[in-house]
C-alpha cells in the first residue's frame, strides 16, 4: 500500500529503575508508558516522578489489572482511581488488554495477577463489548485494546483473536494495540512457528483503521518441549522486528513502544531498541533527513 511519508512516534516502557535516566538524560524518544496501577495511590514519590516526567514527555497509560474480559464486573474503586489518574496526567493513549483478571471463590471477589486468556466467542464479545463500553463511559476516553499471549488453547473458541478485536473495535469504537511479540509467542506455542505467516494473516483481518499503537519486545528462548513465554525480557528478536514492518506497511504510521519488563538493561539500551524501530519506520516511509 502507498503511505504518506510521516515520522512515527517511539516511545519506551519506563519502569523504577530508570527513573533518574528519564529525568536527566536528553530527549531520546517521543513518549514514555508506565503501568496505570504502579501509580495509583494518593500522593507519594512516584507520583510526584511521573507528574515532572509528563512535563518532558507524552504518556501513554497502560493497565494490566482491569480485566476487561471477566464475568466479574471490575471494581468500582479500580476503575475511579483510573479516572483520577487520567484527569492528573493527560495521557495522550490508554490501553488495556483482552483478557480476564477478576473472579470469585468462596463468594471473595479476588484478582489473578495474570492476563487469563478468554474463549472467542460471540458472549465473550458480547460481555467484552459490555465492559469496554461502561469503561469508556467512566473515562470519557477511548481504550485502545491488546491482543495477548495465551499458553492454553479453548475448542469453545469459533473466531481469531482478531476476528474477535476487529469485532470489538467497530461495536465500541475502541482501538487495537497490535503487540507482534505476543503474536510471535503465539505462533512458536499453537501455530508452528512460521512468525512471517502468523503475522501475515493477523494483520490482514483487522481494518486498516482500527490500529492505535504497536508494542514490540522480547523473550527468553524457550528450552526444547516448552512453551515459549512471554517475559518481556530480551531484545526484540529479528522475526519480531520483520513482523513490526509488515504491520507498518499495512497501517501506516503508528506510535510504536518498546517493552522490557524484566532483567532490564540499562537504559541506553533500551533507547537502543526505540532507535532500531525509528530507523525500520524512517527507512519504510522514506523520511528525507
């Protein structure tokens, strides 16, 4: 497809560790995202990190405890400490993931502290579609919706996962947050491993339209016989980096975040992977420097 020739916007997962870096070092990427939940509470040192952080640098809010695919409705006081959050910082993204998190046992309503995958199903849909919309409502935003890495496979489930997101966006008027990593993971797990293919046939079922933001990490390689997981933990592997053109060529220009959760590096290079996709997309658009 022909695309206007336009910048993409970089940015990285900020976690604790890199705070100072941030803060101190000179502007090396376009926006930063950090996990809603790490900075709900009133006041304190995080809050006050991420309030002089936004002054340098756009936010994106990314959580991973609504739940947005439970049966469970998800807590009130989750979702107004969300609110309050989003009316402190201004993000300019909010995303979340397509899963489920919340349940109850015993008559107790209890959190997972996972992403659970769900059935792709027409009720799941339904229930999903359900929540995203109240959730919206709450907000006065749009969500912006990931695909996940799942490591069980449901014979309930009659559609893709991006049958499924491609469904939920148009009835909700939501955004999809293509992580290709996840896709990759996936594809090693349940789909033989052919991650161009996997990719290839993911993309091309969601509306060009629909996308709002690209993540990209790494994993750790899993051991013969092992499920490959999902760890954020390494650099963006070259299948994932091809995977990451082929969505650009298909959707255009889309904010791009490199995630690294765990044995984080130092921050120069993590900035060294942003500089990577900056240069995939610049090459792909032909930016005239």
């Amino acid at each position: 497809m022909s695309v206007e020739s336009k910048d993409v916007l970089i940015g990285v997962g900020l976690r604790h560790p890199h705070f100072t870096d941030v803060l101190t070092q000179p502007k090396q990427v376009d926006f930063v995202e950090v996990h809603s939940e790490n900075f709900f509470g009133e006041g304190g040192a995080a809050l006050s990190v991420l309030n002089q952080v936004r002054e340098k640098y756009p936010i994106s809010l990314h959580s991973t405890s609504m739940g947005l695919g439970s049966e469970q409705d998800i807590p009130r006081h989750y979702l107004d400490r969300l609110a309050n959050l989003a009316r402190s910082i201004d993000p300019f993204l909010m995303s979340e993931h397509a899963c489920f998190t919340w349940g109850q046992q015993q008559g107790q309503l209890i959190h997972s502290g996972d992403l659970l995958p769900i059935t792709h199903t027409n009720a799941s849909l339904d229930r999903m579609c359900e929540q995203v919309d109240k959730v919206q409502s709450i907000l006065g935003r749009q969500l912006i919706i990931e695909n996940v890495s799942a490591y069980i496979k449901f014979d309930q489930s009659y559609l893709s996962e991006a049958e499924f997101l491609a469904e939920l966006s148009r009835r909700t008027d939501s955004k999809i947050l293509l992580d290709i990593n996840n896709i990759a993971v996936n594809s090693m797990n349940f789909e033989g491993g052919n991650i161009k293919q996997s990719v290839n046939d993911y993309i091309n079922i969601l509306p060009i339209n629909s996308v709002a933001q690209i993540h990209l990490a790494g994993c750790t390689a899993a051991l013969p016989g092992e499920l490959v997981v999902d760890d954020h933990a390494r650099p963006v592997s070259d299948q994932v980096w091809q995977g990451y053109e082929q969505a650009l060529q298909r959707f255009g220009p889309i904010p791009t975040l490199i995630e690294w959760d765990n044995d984080l590096p130092e921050w120069s290079i993590l900035i060294g992977e942003a500089n990577k996709a900056r240069h995939i997309a610049n090459t792909l658009f032909d930016r005239k420097i």
